[in-house]
C-alpha cells in the first residue's frame, strides 16, 4: 500500500470510527448524528424546506426527508403547508426539538473537545483543515461548509 492510499483509507477511517464514538454519545437522546445536523440547521435557519435542509446537510447518510421524518415522528420539527401554495411547505423546530439540540450541543461541545485534545500534541488545526479544504476544492461539500460557516 502507497502511502496515498494508506492516508486515504486512514482518514475513512477516522471518519467512521468518529462517527460512531459520537453515534454512541448521543445514543442516550435517542437521536442519531444526521437528526442532530438537521436540528442544528433548523436552529439557525429555521423554515426551510426538505430540500433547503438537504443543501446544507453534510453529514447526513440518509435522505433529508426521512430524517425529517423520524424528527417529526419525534415531534422535535413540525412540517407547515404554506397556505398560498400547499404544494410547499417548511420545517420548523418546536420547543421539544430546541429543548433536545440543547442537549445534544453539551454532547457535540463534548466530542469536540476529545478530538481537539487528541490532536493537540499532533498537528496544527488549521493547517489540518487548510489540507482538507484543498481536497473537497470545488465540490457541492465545499459550498455546503462554506454556507455554514455562515450560521
């Protein structure tokens, strides 16, 4: 194995195994890493519609609109018809669902502090993004963390 490939299959990795450790961590508010991107949108942007949220969802393995479902299921988002156009409607954040993101963030603060710490002694973030960046260059992923970087 080249070392390309090695880094390639070390950052999947990392990727999956994170994934999981923070899968794991929420596991207790019975909600998963994409229910939690979705309610966070909504905190900053709320009333978009399924399709808005997909265009900021980055995380998401499911589609936007099952997760939406299982939030409303939940009843963390309710789903408004516009009454001028009932073919459109919009994702809102209820009490219950704000209530939940307010945990999930002390979790979220949690998680991130592991892997700053674990990268502490390593390498600089910033140069770690900066060489992140450089690899998603040009793609929709790029544009969706540049959209939240906005929020």
């Amino acid at each position: 194995m080249d070392k390309i490939e090695e880094l390639r299959y070390l950052i999947k990795a990392a990727d999956r195994e994170g994934e999981d450790i923070y899968r794991k961590m929420l596991t207790s508010l019975h909600i998963t890493p994409s229910q939690n991107e979705v309610l966070k949108i909504l905190s900053f942007k709320d009333g978009l519609s399924i399709s808005e949220i997909g265009d900021l969802l980055i995380c998401g393995s499911d589609s936007p609109s099952r997760i939406v479902k299982r939030l409303i299921d939940k009843e963390y988002v309710v789903k408004k018809v516009n009454p001028k156009d009932v073919r459109k409607s919009a994702i809102h954040l209820t009490r219950s669902g704000a209530a939940i993101l307010k945990e999930a963030t002390k979790i979220e603060d949690q998680f991130n502090t592991r892997i700053r710490t674990l990268l502490a002694d390593q390498i600089d973030i910033d140069l770690l993004i900066s060489v992140l960046t450089k690899q998603i260059e040009g793609t929709k992923t790029e544009q969706q963390i540049k959209q939240r970087k906005k929020f």
